[in-house]
C-alpha cells in the first residue's frame, strides 16, 4: 500500500506540477516519454448518493458533463455514512486521481485532512469554505439565499392561507441560508405570511419528510419549502398525495410532482463542478480561493419549468426583484 501511494503521489506531482506552469500544450498533461495522459478527476459523494434527485445527482451530473466535453477519465465513489468519507477519499489517491472533489460541507474536514496528507494533489469542496483555504483546495460554495429568496417571493405572492413551511436536512449554516432568504423572500411578497421551520436532523430519510410535510398541511401551510436532500423527497411526495404545492431544492425538482412542485431553488452545482474541472484541465490556477456562484455568476436561480404552475404576472415581478439582487440594490440575508 506504501509503494502505491508513493507512485500515486510521484504520479500527481508530475502531473500537478506541468498543469499549473501551463505547457504548451493545456488540453492534456504529458509523461516523461512524451506520451500524453489523460487527466483523472474523482468525486466522492456523500450519503445521499448520485441518485438522491438533488445536490449530489446534480454534481455527479457535472462530472459526467466534463468527462463528455473535455475527455477526462472520472470516478465516484458513494458513502453509506460520514465514517467512510476519509477511507474514499483515500482510494481516489490511491486510483492516481489529479482532482478529488468533495460533495457537501460535511466532508469539510476530511477534504483538509487529505489534503494537508498530500499536498501534491489538488481537492475541490462543494459548498464548504474554510477560514484559511489550503493552497490545493477549492471550495465551490453557492448563494443559496439567492434562489431561496425567489422562491419566497413566489410562496408570498401565491399562498391563500398565509402559513407557509420549511423543511430543512441539517441545522447548520449551509441549509440556514435557505431558510432565511426564502423567509425574506415571503416577508417581502407579502407581510401578512407566516413561515413554520423545522428541521429534520437528516438529509436521507424521506418518511421522516413526508412525515413532517403532512403536519405542516395539516397545520394550514398550503406551501411548503423543502431543502432536505432525500429527505425533501418524501415531503415531495407528501404534496403530491395531498394535492398541494411544494417547492424544491439544490435541482429542478418538478418531474417528481409536476402537478405540485411550484419551483425549485436550484444550486447549479454541475456548472461549479464542470467549470472547476475545466479550469484544472486548462491549467488555470485553481486551489487557495473560492469559486462563488450567485444570481449574478447564474450559479443559482429558478428553473424554466416555474412557469407551468406560477402566473406571468408573479414571475415578472420575480424577476425584476432578481436583477435587483444582481445588481446589489437587494441584499439576500443568510442568518438570523
């Protein structure tokens, strides 16, 4: 196992070391004999899984973009529990990957541990920023607040009961930005709305979501807001046996419930993951800072499928409210 790790990070500073002085030659890196080789880009997913119709789905659909359009070599290993995250990111070093890519803040702290281990190898982090980035990470983080807010303003402007909810995975940060820009977005559209939070303590456990989802219909909210991974599908599936409206996250959720999902507040993570990796493979430096994504980057926003269910009349006032966020008259808040 020494010896391969040894070839493993012999490999990716002969590698590393010719992208980043940009050769002559940026579409590909190049051996010793003057054989060209193919970059490799690994992503560990987390416990959601690439099939969760949400924030990994869509980075894992981003790596599959880059592997069309650039001719990468690209692997993913999924995590049936946080525990296992260090031990993947391990096997994509040990598999000779030149960009390991990290999906959700709660590898944050595995992400640094392996990169301080090699340094030679360069890590990507999906929504997760740290207070002193290392030199071979990139943290991609969205303003998540941004597209929550256009979904609040629609959830405003079409609740008939005033009581709308939100449904969140985990207390934390990264999720507290979608309560509070979409709480903002409501306030805004209409005063009189109440928003009901509650947090489910998990992003994949979709009958704890219905579950809650149920009681907040129960409860009068007529919409409800889920940011909750797989645990968002099952208050999906709640709104659709109840027959009322919900509204998605991270990806355009509406083929769940076309007849339910009102919008969703998508985080374009396959653009962050497909432009990260461009910009590697073309030997831009990369590594050290943030790559941030808003309404402004057209990282997050609304999908075009809104339209099916919302009026013209509230959509055009969602985006003259938009262009006021890009142009920073509007300031989204992201906390309490």
């Amino acid at each position: 196992m020494k010896f391969k790790k040894l070839v493993a990070l012999s490999s990716a500073i002969i590698i590393g070391s010719m992208s980043l002085i940009g050769c002559s030659n940026k579409a590909d890196n190049t051996n010793n004999s003057g054989a060209k080789e193919t970059i490799k880009v690994g992503m560990v997913a987390d416990t959601g899984g690439i099939n969760d119709e949400s924030f990994n789905q869509s980075a894992w659909e981003g790596l599959q973009e880059a592997e069309k359009e650039l001719g990468i070599e690209i692997k993913v290993i999924e995590s049936k529990q946080a525990s296992e995250y260090l031990g993947n990111i391990e096997t994509l070093v040990d598999d000779g990957m030149n960009l390991i890519i990290g999906v959700g803040y709660t590898m944050a702290d595995d992400i640094k541990t392996q990169a301080e281990n090699y340094p030679d190898v360069n890590f990507a982090l999906i929504d997760e920023t740290y207070d002193e980035i290392p030199s071979n990470v990139t943290p991609i983080v969205f303003k998540a607040n941004e597209a929550a807010y256009l979904t609040g303003l629609i959830a405003g402007k079409m609740t008939k009961t005033n009581q709308v909810g939100f449904i969140g995975g985990m207390d934390n940060p990264v999720i507290n930005q979608f309560e509070y820009g979409y709480t903002a977005g409501v306030k805004e559209a209409n005063a009189k709305a109440q928003v009901k939070a509650q947090y489910a303590g998990t992003f994949s456990d979709a009958a704890k979501g219905k579950s809650i989802a149920n009681q907040m219909y129960a409860n009068n909210s007529d919409i409800i807001f889920a940011a909750a991974g797989g645990t968002g599908v099952g208050s999906i599936e709640s709104a659709k046996e109840q027959n009322k409206y919900i509204i998605g996250a991270d990806k355009d959720q509406s083929s769940l419930a076309p007849e339910n999902v009102l919008t969703s507040a998508l985080k374009k993570v396959n653009v962050g993951v497909l432009e990260t990796v461009k910009a590697f493979k073309n030997g831009d430096k990369i590594g050290g800072e943030e790559r941030v994504y808003g309404l402004k980057e057209d990282g997050v926003g609304i999908p075009e499928s809104t339209k099916n269910l919302v009026p013209q009349d509230v959509l055009d006032y969602v985006n003259t409210m938009a262009e006021k966020v890009k142009n920073g008259e509007i300031e989204v808040p992201s906390t309490k």
